[in-house]
C-alpha cells in the first residue's frame, strides 16, 4: 500500500529537487606514483606537519592533495584523527593558496597534528605554501 502523497515507482521527480553535491576540496591523490613524485620533489617542515609540493607541468587546471601518516604518529585511531584533521586544514587554506596544477601531499607529525589548536595548523599550512611557491617560477 502506498502513503498518500507518496510517488510512483517509475517516478523521479523527487530526485530532482535534490541539489548536487558540492565539494570545496581539490582532488586526492591515491597513486603511489603520484606520492612518490611528490617525494622528489620541494617540502616545506612546519611544527603541525610537512608538505611536499611539486609543478604537475601539464595544463590541468586541478590541484590535487594527498594525506599521509606513519605509524610513529599512533595507532590506527591517532592517524586518522591526524588525516581528518589535515584533510580539514587543505580544504580551508587550499582553495585561496594551492596553485593550479600543483600536486601536494600533507604529512602529519608525532604529537603533533592531532594536538596543535586548528588555527595553527592552518598557519602551519599556509606558510608552507608561501614558502614552497616563493622560490617557484609560474
């Protein structure tokens, strides 16, 4: 028995009034290739964490990030609560300081990422920025 008020199977018109889903954080990195470049490439130690960053140089307008903890930053609970708090950190500062066609990887400190106040981890983030992109030429 159908509610009243309720649709039909075949019809769709309630998901039409659902807006799409919009995402403020750039593109992840999930290819260990794309990890190991980004090794190889500049990094910038800050207290609350290390950033790598490297020049894609393609025409690829996107900025992609990727998120990383060791195991000396904890058990498994310590590293994600290190990534949720990193991942937060990038999708404040990158949308105004990453550069287009820039790959970074954010790696999260010992005792550090999940404690430092978010204010300073996000200092910590744009100031690494600034100092990877001072020395960049585009």
């Amino acid at each position: 028995m159908t509610p009243p008020g309720a649709s039909v199977a075949g019809d769709n018109a309630g998901a039409a009034k659902m807006p799409p889903a919009v995402s403020v954080c750039p593109d992840v990195l999930k290819n260990r290739r794309d990890f190991l470049a980004a090794a190889r490439a500049r990094r910038q130690a800050m207290p609350g964490m290390v950033v790598q960053a490297r020049d894609r140089g393609d025409d690829s307008p996107a900025t992609r990030v990727g998120f990383t903890c060791s195991k000396k930053v904890g058990n498994a609970v310590a590293r994600n609560r290190a990534k949720r708090r990193l991942r937060e950190a990038a999708r404040a500062v990158l949308p105004r300081a990453g550069r287009p066609g820039w790959d970074y990887v954010l790696i999260g400190r010992h005792a550090a990422t999940a404690t430092r106040p978010f204010d300073a981890l996000c200092a910590d983030l744009e100031t690494a920025l600034a100092r990877l992109h001072q020395g960049a030429a585009r």
